[in-house]
C-alpha cells in the first residue's frame, strides 16, 4: 500500500479545515427578529463531526424546525436541508467566503411566471454574534430583497 493510500485510508472523515468553516454556528443562541420576538436555536455537530445539526424553536409562534449541513467534498460545498412543523421542506446549497457563509435555493418558477430564488446569510461573525438574513431575488441575483433578518447572540 502506497503512503498516500494508506494515509486516505487513516483520515478521519470531515477533518479537512473545510469541514470546520460552519463551527461558528455550533451551540446555543438567544435570536431575536423584528425587534421583539425571541426564539433559540441549539446547533451541534454529531455523527463524527459530519453533520451540523440545527435545532430553532419559537415558542411565541409555535414555530419549531431543524436543519442538516454537511460539507461535501467532491462539490466542495456545502448542503443544507431545513424542515418545519410548518410543511416546509429547503434544500440548499453555498459555499464559506470572505467571512460569509451563504447557502442558495436552486430558482423555482413562481405563479406570476418569474423565477425566484432564496438564499440565507450568515454574516457579521463574531464568536458571541452575528446576523442572518433570509433573501430573495426574482431578477436572477441582480437584486436582493430582506425578508427576515434575525440577530444571534450566544447564550451564557
């Protein structure tokens, strides 16, 4: 067995810096939005360091949802899928640059017959904060509209 062989083979899977670039996100947050509501969110990382696992609950709406994101090597990208006691089901896909993590829907055609496509936004990372916006575009990205903007700050 050749050196580089044997060193693929005694790799921990997802220990590539690459794998570590959603840790900003990992533990538990106070989130407020619309300057009064407040929600959590408890995010861990589990099934050997894979996977990054989002727990969100609002109480004040009864709104509860969870996400998994994982970094896949061969796209070099990342992988997000979001579900809620809403019916909701998001599958979306971005990439960390310039201290951003931004994750993409793929555009959908909408009943008015233009295409529309989302994003979500991790920006302004700070180990106790950032900001997260949830965008949308119905001009192929030329323009983005805010249509929810929640701001994280770690719980102590």
């Amino acid at each position: 067995m050749s050196d580089n062989v044997s060193a693929q083979a005694t790799a921990k899977p997802c220990s590539t810096a690459e794998c570590s670039q959603f840790d900003f996100w990992l533990g538990d947050w106070d989130l407020t939005y619309n300057d009064t509501v407040h929600a959590t969110n408890r995010v861990t990382k589990e099934m050997g360091g894979c996977l990054v696992h989002e727990h969100f609950n609002d109480p004040s709406h009864a709104y509860t949802g969870e996400s998994w994101s994982v970094y896949n090597p061969q796209t070099k990208l990342w992988q997000q899928t979001w579900v809620d006691d809403q019916g909701a089901y998001i599958v979306l896909t971005g990439a960390f640059k310039d201290g951003s993590m931004i994750l993409y829907t793929e555009p959908t055609l909408q009943p008015d017959g233009k295409m529309k496509q989302s994003r979500m936004v991790f920006y302004d990372i700070t180990p106790d904060r950032f900001m997260w916006d949830w965008e949308s575009t119905i001009d192929e990205g030329k323009t983005w509209t805010n249509n929810w903007r929640i701001h994280y700050k770690r719980r102590s």
